[in-house]
C-alpha cells in the first residue's frame, strides 16, 4: 500500500475494528489536490483516446460511420434524449421500432439527459450528442475511478490499475466506446462510494440520485452505503441514507404520467422479457441439457473470479465487498444470456481491486508494457465481433436521430 496515503482514521481504530470491517472509516480531512487533474490524468487519457479512436477509425474503415454510435441500446437512448419519453404512437416515427410505447420505460432518464445536453450544444445533432457523450463518460469514470482507489488506499498503484482499467474487464472497456448507460451509472456508484468515505453527504446524496435515475437497479448502492453507516453504527447518516430510495418512486411517478402505467419498466421486463427469476437460475435451468451446460461452464469463467475477488474484498474494503456481493445476487437472479454486462458494477471492483497483488505483482507490473500490444489486439478483435452483430443499420440510425426526415405511410408498429 501507499504509505503516503495511509487512511490516518483507520490507523486510529482499534487493531479488531480495522481487521474486520476494512475501509470502513471515514477520513478525517480530503487529501489536497484530490480532484485536481495532473500529469498523471494526461497519460492515462492519453491512453484512453488511443484505444477509443482506435476503435472508431476502424469502424469507420469498415463502412459504418455510426458503428459505435448504433451498438445494442444506443439508438433507444438516443430516441429517448429526442422525445423525452413522448413517444408517439402513430406518425412517422411509429414505425422505428417494433414495441409498445412502454418499452422505453427501460431507458431511465439519466444517460438521455446527457446525450441531450450534448445534442442541443451541438445545435440538435444527435448523433454527435452521443458521440461526446461517449467521450465524456468514458473520461468521466477513468477520472473518478483513480479518485475513488486514491481514497479507498486499497491497491498498490492506482494510476497503474487505471491503466489497466483501460482494457480489462473488457466488457466495460466495449461500454466506455459505444452509447451505453453502464459507464455513467458506474460513475454514480464510485462517486457515492467516494463521497460515503469523505463524509460528503449532500454529494453522496446526489450521487445516489444519479445512479437511480441512470439503472434500475440505482438502489444497490444506497443500500450498501445505508448498510455501511449501520456498521458504523452511525444511525442519523443511515437514516439520511435512506433518502436515496426516493428517486426509485419518482421514476414510477414519471412513467405513469408517460404511459399511464407506473409499472411500466417492470412489466416489460418482468413480463415480456421474464428478466427477473429465481436465485442461481442459470445453474438449475441449465443442468439438464448439454448445450446449456456448456452455457453454464461459461458462466462459472464470470462467477468464479467475481465470488473469489468478492472474498478478497472483504479484507480490503468491506464497502466495495458488500457492493460487489450485491451484483453476485443480482446477477444469479437474471433471465438474461448477457449476464458478463449486468455483472460490471461488481465485477470491476472485484476483479481490479480484489486481484490487485497479482495484477501489480513484482512480476506482471514492470512487464505491462509487454502485454499492452496483445491484449489491445484482442479487445479490438472482440470489438469488432460485437459491433458487426449487435447494431442498428446505419439509414435506421440516421432515422432515430432525423439525420433522414422520413415518411411512411404503413402500418403502425405499436
């Protein structure tokens, strides 16, 4: 650990309290010069626009302008940061996508309102509105990710776990580069973790708030910080905390007003999607046929180091151990082939802070020059997989961002 960063409250503790519930405590004073941006932050960007524009130059090479920009959800924000949830059920736009109006109930309001704050800036270019919004969120949670390992003092090195941040897990890496709400919302969850050990409540408040409005399931880290304050026993702090759950039935409150149903993200998905099922679904449903079972072989390569580095965790910061705990639940409970995508929040922690003595061990540290290369190679491959099979074409994207001013005259689709 960094001697020079040493949590003085945790030395403070007696030696049981420490060993017990590390990371705990709050910090008596913020270290100087947290926030500010050094030469640290330029090479870790540095870094950063190389992978990013390597990813949109080849997408660009390969015939698709928009090809990060139309990956998986993002025309469904975009649509969402133009309409503002009006969604129209007959007229020219009625055609654009195949489901009810309240399907975009799943689309919660937080990255929206950022592609829009982009958009208007960019004279209602929506498309280049995602496209800084990308940019943004991806500097964004590299930013605040150094902060929060700087405060936690839970790693060796924390300018070289940003580094390596920047490539592994590589399903995050994928979401810095596309229009995609995990890296804000995972932002939220850092920040708040941030704010919970600097004893900032109104910003820990905030930030709660945004990760509510950004995913559905906003309420994890609420939980985890109201879980930690008891912990501390610091009843008042946990009954503020609690003021964090009201941005769930705000949301609700919203999606009434919008589609006259204040269900409406759960009856879709609980529903029409059967999202939500029983705990380690994928174990049981899979275990009598063998071409789920090699499903779930695969998800035991998720699982296993998500439950091992969640144990070590609980040695290091039992803040990030009960956050991370909470995605093993969660994701054990999903209907969903994609389960590597819902795990990140969690699984980050894990992976980046609960391996960190192998990851910045005296053997692989120095040598991290010499994998940069091929591990580069093998994220832009998987790019490359993902992004040719998991978009909107580029005339339906320009559609969704009225590049094209378009007509049609059939059938509506809702």
């Amino acid at each position: 650990m960094i001697e020079e960063n040493q949590d003085v409250t945790e030395v403070k503790r007696p030696w049981y309290k420490r060993v017990i519930f590390p990371g705990l405590a709050k910090l008596d004073s913020v270290q100087k010069g947290l926030w500010k941006p050094d030469l640290a932050d330029l090479e870790i960007f540095r870094i950063l626009a190389l992978v990013e524009g390597v990813i949109f130059i080849v997408s660009f090479a390969s015939g698709s302008p928009f090809g990060p920009l139309s990956y998986w959800d993002g025309p469904m924000y975009v649509y969402v940061a133009r309409t503002l949830y009006n969604i129209p059920k007959s007229g020219p736009d009625s055609h654009l996508f195949k489901r009810p109006p309240y399907y975009f109930a799943c689309h919660l309001p937080g990255y929206p309102l950022v592609i829009r704050f982009f958009s208007k800036i960019c004279f209602n270019q929506y498309w280049l509105g995602e496209l800084l919004s990308i940019l943004f969120n991806a500097m964004v949670i590299t930013y605040v990710f150094r902060r929060l390992l700087t405060v936690y003092n839970c790693v060796e090195d924390p300018v070289f776990t940003t580094k390596v941040s920047l490539f592994i897990p590589i399903r995050l890496c994928l979401y810095k580069a596309v229009g995609a709400s995990d890296p804000l919302y995972i932002t939220f969850c850092f920040l708040s973790l941030i704010f919970f050990k600097t004893d900032q409540l109104i910003f820990l408040l905030l930030s709660m708030w945004g990760a509510c409005y950004t995913r559905i399931e906003g309420p994890s880290i609420v939980g985890t910080i109201g879980l930690c304050y008891l912990l501390r026993l610091d009843i008042p702090r946990a009954l503020f905390t609690a003021l964090g759950f009201i941005a769930t039935p705000s949301l609700m409150y919203l999606h009434h007003v919008k589609f006259g149903n204040y269900k409406a993200y759960f009856d879709y998905n609980s529903g029409q999607m059967d999202l939500i099922k029983y705990p380690l679904y994928h174990l049981f449903e899979s275990s009598g046929n063998f071409e789920e079972l090699l499903h779930a072989q695969s998800l035991l390569g998720l699982f296993l180091p998500f439950f091992v580095g969640t144990l070590i965790l609980f040695s290091i910061s039992v803040p990030f151990a009960i956050f991370s705990t909470v995605y093993i639940l969660y994701c054990a409970c999903i209907n969903h082939p994609d389960l590597a995508r819902y795990s990140l929040p969690g699984f980050t922690l894990a992976l980046l802070v609960g391996f960190d003595s192998v990851i910045s061990s005296p053997i692989l540290k120095p040598r991290f020059h010499y994998f940069k290369i091929p591990v580069g190679v093998l994220v832009l491959l998987y790019f490359l997989s993902e992004l040719g099979s998991n978009r909107a074409n580029d005339e339906h994207f320009m559609k969704i961002c009225d590049i094209i001013h378009h007509v049609y005259n059939g059938t509506d689709s809702f």
